[in-house]
C-alpha cells in the first residue's frame, strides 16, 4: 500500500539511490540531502517520501521563497513508474504548500522528459519559459513551469 509522508532520516540512502538510477532527475550531492534534514530549513522546505510496503518508491522536495515555491527534485524509481505515484507525490506537495501560503509554484524540467511534462500540465502547470542548456549529462534544455494558487 502506498503513502506519502514526510522525510525521516533513515530514508536518505534509499533516496540518494533512486535520484542515482534516474536519468532525467537533478543529481544532488550526498550533503544537499543531509540539510533536507536540518532543523533551520524545515519551515523553509517541504520533502515528501512516497513509500511502497515500507520501502521509498519516490520522492518530491520544493522550497519557499516568500509566497513563492520551487519544486526542485521529483523522482519515482523507474520499477514504480506509470502507477500514479508522480501525481500523489505532486498533489500532495501542493496541498503543504499552500497550507503554508503558497500563492504560485515553479520547476524545471528537461524537455526531452515527456513523462514529467505530461504529469505537470495534468495538474494544471503551464509553461512561461526556458532556458538553453541548463542541464548537462545528458545535456538539454529546460522548460519553466508555472502554478498558480491563488
């Protein structure tokens, strides 16, 4: 049975292997995940686990700047892909943010990545920019993403 719950400290390996194994996620430094933790970014940033039978599937950070959010990673392991996951992570995700005053939400995503693109637009995300060459290995452009809340 699934679950999406907040980020504890023993998921972090599991985590750092599923963001390894995905192509088109944003790879993080084993360190960057260690502040997702820290108790003065917790009011600052919203880490969700989606959990399969006891074991992280996926997960979702974002952040606040102010009214405004950032998704900055979405990854489901590419075994649990096609079965929702992506959606729960991302609705619930935006159910935190703006229970914590979230009047927009931005991300970037590569724009050979069909699968994620296709999930944003479902939730109602529209495209307002890019940027060339903003990812490398492989390289490609980004696409920027917009919600708005209010």
């Amino acid at each position: 049975m699934l679950t999406i719950r907040t980020l504890q400290q023993q998921d972090l390996p599991a985590l750092i292997q599923i963001e390894r194994e995905a192509h088109a996620a944003a790879h993080w430094k084993e360190s960057l995940y260690e502040t997702l933790l820290a108790s003065e970014a917790t009011p600052l940033r919203i880490t969700l686990v989606a959990e399969d039978d006891g074991q992280p599937v996926g997960f979702i950070v974002g952040k606040a700047v102010g009214a405004e959010w950032e998704i900055e990673n979405v990854v489901v392991r590419a075994s649990s892909q096609r079965q929702g996951i992506g959606g729960q992570l991302l609705s619930r995700f935006l159910e935190e943010a703006r229970n914590r005053g979230a009047r927009q939400v931005l991300l970037e995503v590569r724009s050979r990545n069909a699968t994620a693109k296709s999930l944003y637009a479902k939730c109602g995300f529209s495209v307002v920019g890019g940027r060339m060459d903003y990812y490398h290995d492989p390289s490609d452009d980004a696409l920027l993403y917009k919600l708005d809340l209010a």
